[in-house]
C-alpha cells in the first residue's frame, strides 16, 4: 500500500532495497518507451516488462573481465530475445537474427547502461570504474548513421539486419576506439544521439 504522507513516504525510500527496486522500475519504463517498443506486436511491452523484472544486473558486479561480461551479457540477451519470439508476429515482422541481435541486445544494452551510467542503483558500488568499461552500445539507426559518416563498412541500414557478425564488428570497432582516450564505449551513445545537434 502506498503511503499517503511525506514522513511515511522517506521512511520508505530511506530503505536501499526499496529505493532500489523504484530505480529500476523506473529505468524499465524508460528502456520500454514508444522509441523502443512501437516495433512490436501489442501486449510485448508487459511481457519485456516481466522479464527485465527477473534479470539479475547486480551480477555484473562480479564481472571481472570483458569476456565474462559478453558472457553474461549474451546469456540475458537469449532472455529477452526469448520473451520477445513468444509473440509470433514478432518474428514474422523483425525476423529470428535480427529479433535477437538487433532489437534484444539494444534493450538489454539500454537497461544496463541506465541502471550503471543513468541511474543511483549502483551508486553505493565501488566497481563502477571497471564495469562501466564493460558495457555495449546500444544499436540504432543514429549509431549507425555516425559510424557511416567515420567510414566504419559493412553497417546495417535498419535493426533488424544485425547479426552476430555485424554485431559485434560495430561493437569492437567503438570499443578499440573508446581505449585509445580511456572512455567507455558506451559514451558513443550519447554522441550519437546528439550529434546532429552540435
């Protein structure tokens, strides 16, 4: 039951478990925006919404390389990428590859890079240095537009054309750009989405 007044209410909030799990709802109903769902057949936002909810993201605190993070990182893509083929027409519209490399990876992608680099639900981990050096870009047409314009081959024209292959060409391409400045790859991101702005 919610409470009802403003004593009450910090009572709650004051509790990191509690605190914790409105972050990451909140970051889910961000990650499950129009942008992102309105691909989909109706009645998948619920069912990602549902499935985020049962991921584990403070494993990644355990990580301690990148090869165990794309490890762990794929085996919660096959989560989501299960979740979203339970609706046929899903499948039907984006196509098996691209439902999983293309759609699946950029919503895990956006929902761990919030809840470490957009969020406080990490905010207490002294890990964050490392992990965040771990992380992956979020796929989408503006990425894939400023990696053309550096002369980076072989990029997708839409989501759902990423495979495996294209997947991680894009991935390592940003990441061993991102090491020569010591920066995250995942700081392309925000590049990317505001490039055409500057």
């Amino acid at each position: 039951m919610l409470s009802t007044d403003l004593p009450s209410i910090f009572k709650e909030l004051s509790k990191a478990s509690f605190y914790r799990s409105l972050v990451r709802q909140r970051v889910i109903k961000i990650v499950l925006g129009s942008s992102v769902i309105r691909v989909f057949k109706s009645g998948t936002k619920e069912k990602l919404r549902d499935s985020l909810n049962k991921l584990i993201p403070d494993q990644i605190l355990k990580l301690k390389t990148q090869l165990e993070f794309n490890q762990w990182h794929l085996q919660n893509v096959k989560k989501i990428f299960e979740c979203l083929k339970t609706q046929k027409e899903n499948i039907q519209r984006l196509n098996k590859v691209g439902l999983k490399w293309g759609h699946s990876t950029k919503i895990f992608n956006l929902f761990i890079g919030h809840l470490v680099f957009n969020s406080a639900y990490f905010r207490d981990s002294e890990n964050l240095k490392r992990i965040k050096h771990y992380l992956h870009v979020p796929l989408d047409r503006k990425v894939f537009d400023v990696l053309r314009r550096c002369g980076v081959d072989d990029i997708p024209k839409a989501i759902k054309d990423i495979d495996r292959r294209k997947y991680y060409h894009m991935q390592n391409t940003i990441k061993e750009a991102s090491k020569k400045q010591k920066l995250p790859s995942i700081y392309f991101d925000e590049y990317a989405w505001t490039f055409e702005s500057l």
